[in-house]
C-alpha cells in the first residue's frame, strides 16, 4: 500500500499551495486595506474619470474618478467578511440541522431534510432578492442569503456522515463502553465530520463570493458607495466602451480569490479526506 | 410659448467638445417619404398600455399621440394644438370650456368617435372608485355635458387656468366609451393602431388607414422592442437590427453613436426636474439652515458632469427651461462648501450629522447622482448612508409614506410644481403662503399675472429650501441618419412617430 | 421499484409545496403593494382601494394562500396582477427563451466537459492534464456575468459579430433567435463546462483504476477503444447523473444572466415578479423554477438506481 503511493505522496501538492497563495493575497489585500490606502476609496473627482493605469492611480480610475486600486483593495475586506460570515452561518445551521435529523432519525430526519430540499430548491437570486426587500437591500440580507442558501448542502453532508459513522465500529464500541448520546456526539462523532466539513466550507466560501458578487451586481448586497466587487462591476458595464478597466481590475480580483478558494478546497480534500483522494 | 433654447452647465472641455459634436446635426428639410416600418428600442416594459390606468412612462411613450389621442396634443415646442377637439373656446373666468369636436373620426375597432365617449372617459376620471391615474388633474371639472355629438362642455368649480394642458397629458386620452381591455389591447383614433404585444419583447403597430387626417402617418408601421441594457441597445441600432433609440436614451449612448457615420443624435430639453427631495417633516431636515446647507454643498456641474456626461441643465427650483413661466433661481445657493458648514454649525450641527439618501435603484442617473450627491455632502460634515431601493418600496414606503431622509428622483411631469401646495405630498413640506400663490395663478385670467406669480412661487420654494434641485434632464433620440421626423425636445414623455419617416 | 418511485413522487409534491409556501409567506410582509405600482405615484386611496378589491387584494393571507392552493392544485396557476394574463401563459412564453438558452448552454458544456476531461484523464499528470485541469479551475472562478459583459464588448461591440442583447423572438427565423442566445449560453455554459471537465476526468480515471480496463489493456484492446467502449459507458453513469443537475444549475443561474444580456426568459420574470409585488406570477415562478430542481433531482435518482445496480431501492 505504502510503496503504491509513495510516488503520489511525494508529488507536491501544488493546488494546495498555489491556493493558499492566492487566498493569502486577496486576505493580505483586505488587512493593508485596515491600515493603508493610496487614496480614499469613495472620494470622488469627477474631472479625473476613466483614467487609465498611471503613476499616481495604479489600476486607473472609475466613472467619477475614484482610485480603482484603492477600491478593489477596500473591496477585498466586503468580499472576505461576507463570505466568512454567510459560510459560517450556513455551515453551524447546517450542521445542527443535519446533525439533528441523522441523530433523531424518522419523521424529524424527513421533514428536516424535505425542508432542506425546499430551500435547496429556492433560487438563490430570488431568495436574496424576497430577503433585500423584506430587511433592507444590504451587506447584511445579502450575507444572509448566501448564508442559507448553503445551509442545505451543510446539512446533508453531517447527516450523511453522521449516519455512516453511527454505524463505525468505534462509535458502537464507545456505546457499549456507556457514553451518552452527547458524549458520542461530541467526542466521536464531530471530530470525524469536522474535516469534512471544512472542505465543504472552503468550496462554499467559493460559492459565497460569487454569490456576494452576483448580489451587489444586482443592486442587492452591499450598498454603494462602500466598495464592493460586483457592484463595481454593475457600475463599470454602462461605461465599458469608455473605459474597460473599472470592469476588468475587479472582475479579475473575483475570479482570482474564487480560484484560490477552490484550489484550497481541492487540495484539503486531499489531504483530510483520504476517501476522495485521488490516485 | 416657445421651448427655451438648451441651457448648458459651465462648460468644461468634456462638455464643450461634446457639444460640438452633437450640433453639428441638421434635420433634414426634405418631403417627407411614406412607407416603411420602423424599429424602436426602449430600455422599460410597461406593465399595461392604458395611460389612464398606469403612469408608467414606458407606456405613455408608445402609445401617446401614436394610438391613443386626446381632446387637444402638445407639440414639441410647448404649444396645445387640435387633436380631437377640433377648436375650443374659454370662458374669461375659466370656468367654462367648450369644446368643438372633429367629425368623420373613427376609432381602430371601426366605431365612430362622439361626445358621448368623451363623456364616458370624463365621468370614469371623475370617479374615485373607477381607478384612474392623477385625478387630481380634473379635480375643478364640475360637470360634463354633450349638448350634440360633436359638442362637449366643461363647467369648473373654481376657475381652473391650467386644465387645457392637463387635457395634453397621457392621461387625458380617450378610447371608445364602454371598451375596457385598453391595459391589454389598446383602441383609440390615434394614427397607429396597436397589432400586438409580446410580453417580454415588443409592442407592434401598424398605420391606421382611415386616420383623420389623411396625409398622416408616413410610416407603414412600427415595432417598439424592450432591451432593458443600454450597451445591447447601442450594439442593435450600429448592427441595423433597430433603427433607434427612444425614450431614455443615455448621453453616454449617444457619444458612442455620434462619432458613426450613418447615425444621428438629436438632443434638446425635457421636463424631468432631477431632485433630492428631503423629508421637511423630520429633523433635522426639518430647519431650513440645515436645508440650505446641503443646497450649498452641491457642486451641480460635477453631478452632471459625472451623471448626465454634461449633458443637462442645473435648475435652482422645481422649473425647467422646457416649461413655461420658468426663472432662473440657480444663483441663490451656488456651490459653497464653507458657507454649508457654516450654516450647519449654526444650526448646532458643527460636528457633523449624519443622514440617509434612498436611491431608487432602477434609475442609473438617480444612482450616479447618489452617490456623488453623498461624497460632496460629506466634504461638508454630512455623513450619507445609501441605499438601493426598487421601486415598489420607493413608491410605497417613500413616496407613500414619507419614510425617508433624502432621495433622488426626476419628476418628468411637466408643470407639475403644484405638489409643493399639498403637505400630505412626500416632501410634506407645509407653506400656506405657497398655496396662495398657487390657488392665484390656477385663476389669474392674465398671462402676464401667471407669469408673475409662478416667479414668485419659485422664488418661495427656493427661499425654503424645499429641496435640493438638481437638473433638468438631457432628452436624447438616436437613430439612423436616414429616419427623419424626431421630436427635437420632450415637453412630455411621449415617442410621438406621427410625422416620423424613412428616407431610404 | 414502484413504492420506491411513488414515496419518492410525493416527497417531491410536498418539497414543492413547501418551496411555495415560503415565498408566498415571504413575498407577504414585503413592503409595497401592486396596486399602488399599477396606478403610481399620485394615486388617492379610494382608487387605491377600489383596485385593491379588483385584484382580489382585500382577502385575508390566508384566504387568499388557500385560493392559491387550491388553483395550483387544479394545475391552475392563478393570474398576474400586472400583465391580466394567466400565469401560466406568461411562464410559457418565457420558457421559450430559458429552456433554449439553457439547453444550449449545456449542449456547449457537455461538448467541450465530456471530451476535455477523457482527454485530461487519458493523459493524467502529463502536461496537457495540467492545462485542461487548470483551465477548468479558471473557469470555475469566472463570474458568469463578467464572462459576459466581455463576451458583449468583444463580440457585440468591437467585432459586431453577434447582438449584444435582447431577443428577436421565434418568429425573426432560427438564425437571428439563436445568434441571440450564442453569447449567453456561452457565459452561462463555461462555469458548466469547467464542473463537467473535473466530474468527467474524475470519473473516469476511477474507472480507469479498475480492474476490467487492466484487463482490456491487457489482452491489447487499443487505446482509444478502451476509451470509448469501456471507459466512457462506465463512467456516463455519473457523467448523465450529473448532467441532469448540471441542467439545474443552469436554470438558476440563468436569472443573473438574462438581465446581463436583457433576455426576456424566465428569470427576468421572476425580478419582473417580485419587483412589482405581482403575487400570483411569483408563486408560479417560483414553483416552476423550484419544481425543475427538484424534479430534476427527482430524476437523477432514479437515473442512478437504473444505471447503477448496485444501487437498492429501500
């Protein structure tokens, strides 16, 4: 077993790293942002629109001569806060939720996961949109709606592997032993599901910043004028034959720091999850 | 009266090399030519096509003075012409309206247009209960008679000068007394009747052979097709798939059309009052330091410049140079950051307040404005927190129910400054003395004395700081070289294509 | 396998149901009526209430979610408050745009997923395995609608290749409807594209390991038989499983990437819906685009106990 792998074993994991990497700028990009700034990002001069990449504003200006550097650095910290805390959010109810309906079984485990499905099959745009308007269009409902949009998939990942487990010899053991169910829970089960669950929550996190994006292009997540990826995006469209820039710096600012997440995600799945592990 | 010539911010180079470039287009003089179908694009769908029933300016667009006419019409210059009513008289006192109407009219549905359906379409206007738009608008009419088919007489309440322009609104039209699928398929006498809609795509009309007057209209017909995008619209009239841009088309649409040879833009003034309204109830909106501090804070030309690209026209009350009895009042709070903190701190906020401004998001230039509207206010002390609002909570939660600090919105309707006489409006601004002037203009038989006292009216409204006004809204058409007959400004939102035609 | 399908038909009945439920009690306690959207902004409240009537607004919620109900129940999905037309003729005429450009987008995204991921998975950890592995991440990462909004400006605008936007509908021909919709469903079809390049290459390099392929290799099948006879059947197990989510997906994310492209489909009507507080056209919406998912998952389960034997029905 061992001598088959030792090649694998050895191949570095380049996804890992290249990940982390990437995932490491854009957090860099968001803690610079905390202390240093080349210009104010939501100052305006509008006598110094559409400037292109130059000495004193690195990545050109927008349409009213604001500092795209400045912005897509400030845009760093909305897309990781609202990321980190719509995952967080979806991954804990979920994990409850899944938890619950693997450990109660019956009618409780198929209601809960009926209701998973339905929300599941709610759209995420609309549910973001019913959200934005019942609260308030904002970083706060749009978060929120990423939030539970993932709540499902949470779900049904700890209840699958709650289930599985239940039935490991460990656990079975632990029980003979006479551990109490929250002892099982909590001792046996949760560490082995905990892995799991964090690769799910680097790919979802993934999910939340396009989600975040796609939200504030809508006029839905964050508020202008705070800087925010996809609605700079949404504002850059009309002027594109202008100026390309103001689309493309974020543009490209999402697509890197999904790409990192997702290089993450693949290369702890590698590393924690021996069962997908790849040959 | 004449539309007022385009009035044009300070001109900064951008501006200036712009206008250049946009003047050098002449309407063509030729004859006209008949025949052909046109394509138009506009960026809304309408949610129904009887402008009685909606106040959606998506519909008025299409179907105004196209298939749905009223009693008299605007023309582009400001002037109320015949339409149905062929000529009409009004009494000194303006308490009684008598109107001549066109014999040989017919509806699209065949049936003969009589005072019998202008009755109808007036009693449905008069009753509460009927839902139809701005009834407010024929609050004065006391009763409708038809003494005959082709005579019908208004008596007012009260002397009411401003009702034979309230007649060319969209809402003033009139369809065949009893016919009620107008939302759906629209019938009026209107030179173009209406074929089709698809929801989601387009509205088709066709020329509506028996019109009353014979030599009109000069298309074949017209396609309005909805593409919400303004570069997808751009895109459609360069590739030839449209053959304009109508309604709302953008300055920035139009810099990219007019270097194309081929194409034509055809600028001039609307009647759209681009303002940030402020909640007058709430404090500290409430002292009129505190409004004339945020009215000195704004750097009008930059808004425009940053939402309009230049184009449009700084107003300092709610009047346009499009409308008539209009003074220019942008002097009274020019752009004066140190006076605005000043009058900030004597109103005790020297540290700084902090406010909300609602944007209504389906507006791009009410956005754009926003969010400079909030930087500048902040150089003065003003925190501003925006949010994006749709539209239905704009219409229920702000326009309704005055649950608001600041916003931006156009008031495209013309003539339209008697809101400011009634404190329930979303303003809820309260001036007894505003009301004075209004109720005296609405009954001065004199023109001169209108003129007068609508000065003054402005000038009050400016003193108070109502609101900060804004702009005066570009109005842009844009379309192939060879399509002639363009209104060259927008007294009101209409695409009127009556004397539109191709020359190809 | 019967009582399998049946149990699991009403879970989908009751996961819609459920779907439906939540935006109509959602869609309730949001501000805004349509009434007052249908009559605007200087509407009194008489002609508000007069409307309000009309449109069957004066119920109480929950008269008004039992008459919901039980028309949906008659498959009869009520009528929208802004356009006087059946619900279900609006949804109709949409589909015929969404279901295309859906269908289109998967059409690209099985054509270049399926092939590319064989390829990557052939030549595992050579070169061209990195390459199509890499350019499967980039495209996972892109945001549709920014691959959008560039396609619009190369195509659409420097090139004027292709329209930027809007519809023609049916009736413009084949040729000027589908040009319509090649540039959306190739934004829409690469994230697509890129998930199904991974699935496949993962999936068949799980075959690959197996030991009927050592097998075939062994007696000297050629290569590229081995590829498509043994490889591939074996892996279109969880490459036609997928595909049916995939086809899920794509519903969804069509919503974002009709507006890019002003697309009149299905997701357009949905912002359409909810924007103008037009209950009844919501709730069809939702229950149709809400309905498509879970069918489709619906699908995919069985698809995969037929496919797979070693799958029990419990």
């Amino acid at each position: 077993m061992k001598g088959r792998h030792r090649g694998a074993a050895r191949r570095r994991p380049w996804n890992l790293y290249i990940g982390l990497t990437l995932v490491g700028l854009t957090a860099a990009m968001a803690l610079i942002s905390l202390v240093w700034l080349p210009h104010d990002p939501i100052e305006t001069q509008v006598l110094r629109r559409f400037q292109p990449p130059n000495a004193e504003h690195w990545l050109g200006t927008d349409q009213f001569g604001r500092d795209l550097f400045s912005r897509v650095l400030a845009g760093a910290r909305t897309t990781l806060m609202v990321g980190a805390v719509a995952v967080g959010f979806g991954a804990a109810l979920g994990a409850v939720i899944g938890g619950a309906a693997a450990w109660a079984g019956r009618w409780m485990d198929e209601g809960l996961m009926r209701l998973m499905d339905a929300v599941g099959a709610f759209p995420p745009v609309l549910s973001a949109l019913l959200l934005a308007s019942v609260m308030g269009p904002g970083a706060v409902s749009g978060t929120l709606a990423i939030g539970i949009a993932s709540v499902p998939v949470f779900a049904r990942l700890t209840r699958a592997n709650m289930l599985a487990l239940r039935q490991a010899d460990f656990v079975e053991a632990a029980r003979a032993l006479g551990a109490g169910d929250v002892r099982i829970v909590t001792r046996h089960l949760w560490p082995n599901v905990a892995g799991v669950l964090l690769v799910q929550a680097t790919i979802t996190f993934a999910h939340a910043v396009l989600a975040e994006a796609a939200l504030s292009y809508l006029g839905l997540g964050t508020q202008p004028p705070a800087p925010s990826w996809g609605r700079m995006l949404r504002e850059a469209q009309d002027f594109l034959v202008f100026s390309p820039y103001p689309a493309l710096f974020p543009g490209a600012a999402i697509a890197l720091t999904v790409l990192g997440l997702n290089l993450l995600g693949d290369g702890l799945r590698d590393r924690l999850d021996p069962r997908s592990r790849r040959p | 009266m004449s539309a007022a010539a385009v009035r044009w911010s300070p001109p900064t180079v951008i501006a200036l090399l712009m206008l250049l470039g946009l003047a050098s287009f002449a309407q063509a003089a030729a004859a006209p030519v008949r025949g052909g179908h046109l394509v138009v694009v506009q960026s809304a769908e309408p949610p129904g096509l009887d402008p009685s029933a909606t106040t959606a300016t998506a519909a008025t667009a299409i179907v105004h003075h196209n298939v749905l006419e009223g009693l008299v019409k605007i023309t582009p210059e400001g002037e109320i012409v015949p339409a149905l009513a062929e000529s009409w008289t009004v009494s000194p006192d303006a308490t009684e309206y008598v109107f001549r109407l066109r014999r040989g009219v017919l509806f699209h549905d065949g049936r003969p247009f009589t005072s019998a359906d202008v009755k109808a379409k007036f009693q449905r206007a008069l009753d509460p209960a009927s839902g139809h738009t701005n009834q407010l608008y024929y609050a004065a009419v006391e009763s409708v008679e038809t003494p005959d088919d082709y005579t019908v007489v208004f008596r007012m309440k009260a002397p009411d000068a401003e009702f034979l322009y309230n007649l060319t609104r969209p809402d003033s039209v009139i369809g065949p007394a009893g016919y009620d699928r107008q939302a759906a398929h629209p019938v009026g006498t209107g030179p173009f009747r209406f074929v089709e809609w698809v929801r989601g795509s387009h509205v088709r009309l066709e020329r509506f052979e028996q019109y009353w007057d014979p030599e009109l209209p000069y298309l074949d017909g017209a396609t309005f097709r909805f593409v919400a995008d303004a570069n997808a619209q751009v895109a459609a009239l360069l590739a030839g798939s449209v053959d304009a841009i109508a309604g709302a088309a953008t300055a920035e649409q139009a810099m990219q059309v007019e270097r194309r040879p081929g194409f034509k833009v055809i600028q001039g003034p609307t009647t759209s009052t681009v303002i940030v309204a402020l909640n007058n109830s709430r404090p500290p909106l409430d002292d009129v330091r505190v409004r004339r501090a945020l009215s000195h804070a704004i750097n009008r030309d930059e808004i425009i410049l940053g939402a309009e690209f230049g184009f449009g026209t700084p107003i300092g009350s709610h009047m346009t140079p499009a409308e008539p009895y209009y003074t220019d009042l942008t002097g009274v709070y020019p752009h004066d950051p140190a006076k605005a903190r000043a009058l900030l701190a004597e109103a005790g906020y020297a540290d700084g307040l902090r406010l909300t401004l609602s944007l209504p998001h389906q507006y791009t230039y009410a956005v754009r404005a926003g969010e400079l509207v909030a930087d500048q206010l902040r150089r003065v002390g003003v925190q501003v927190d925006i949010e994006l609002v749709e539209w239905a909570t704009w219409l229920s939660r702000i326009f309704g129910e005055a649950d608001y600090d600041m916003t931006i919105i156009g008031h495209a309707e013309p003539m339209d400054i008697s809101i400011y006489a009634n404190p329930g409006y979303y303003f809820r601004y309260d001036n007894p003395r505003v009301r004075e002037l209004l109720d005296a203009a609405r009954q001065a038989g004199d023109e001169a004395r209108r003129a007068e006292l609508y000065a003054e009216l402005q000038a009050q409204l400016a003193e108070d700081a109502v609101n900060v006004w804004l702009y005066a809204r570009p109005y842009f058409v844009l379309s192939r070289a060879d399509v002639h007959g363009w209104w060259e400004a927008l007294p009101m939102v209409i695409t009127d294509l009556t004397r539109v035609y191709i020359d190809r | 396998m019967r009582s399998y399908v049946l149990r699991r038909a009403l879970t989908f009945l009751i996961t819609i149901w459920l779907a439906a439920s939540l935006s109509f009690f959602t869609l309730l306690v949001l501000p805004g009526d349509p009434a007052r959207l249908i009559l605007g902004v200087d509407a009194n409240p008489q002609a508000l209430a007069a409307l309000e009537r009309q449109l069957g607004l004066d119920a109480p919620a929950l008269v008004r979610y039992g008459r919901w109900l039980a028309g949906a129940a008659r498959l009869d999905l009520g009528s929208s408050l802004v356009y006087h037309l059946p619900v279900a003729q609006l949804i109709g005429q949409r589909l015929q745009v969404t279901l295309p450009l859906a269908g289109l987008a998967l059409a690209l995204a099985t054509g270049l997923g399926v092939p590319l991921g064989l390829l990557a998975a052939h030549r595992r950890g050579g070169g061209l395995d990195a390459l199509v592995s890499g350019l499967a991440q980039i495209g996972l990462a892109l945001p549709s609608f920014w691959l959008g909004i560039f396609l619009i400006l190369l195509f659409a605008v420097r090139l004027n290749w292709l329209p930027a936007g809007g519809f023609p509908g049916w009736d413009a021909g084949w040729g000027p409807a589908l040009q319509a919709l090649l540039l959306p469903a190739a934004a829409l079809g690469a994230a697509r594209a890129a998930s199904l390049t991974r699935i496949v290459r993962a999936a068949a390099l799980d075959v690959l390991g197996r030991d009927f392929v050592r097998t075939a290799r062994a007696k000297g099948v050629p290569e590229a038989r081995v590829l498509s006879r043994h490889v591939l059947r074996n892996a279109l197990i969880t490459i036609s499983t997928v595909i049916v989510l995939e086809l899920g997906q794509l519903l969804a994310g069509a919503v974002i990437i009709e507006q890019v492209f002003s697309l009149p489909g299905l997701g357009s009507l949905a912002l359409t819906a909810v924007q103008s507080r037009d209950l009844p056209l919501t709730q069809g919406v939702v229950v149709v685009i809400a309905g498509a998912i879970v069918f489709l998952s619906f699908v995919n389960d069985l698809l995969y106990a037929y496919l797979d034997p070693r799958i029990r029905y419990a």
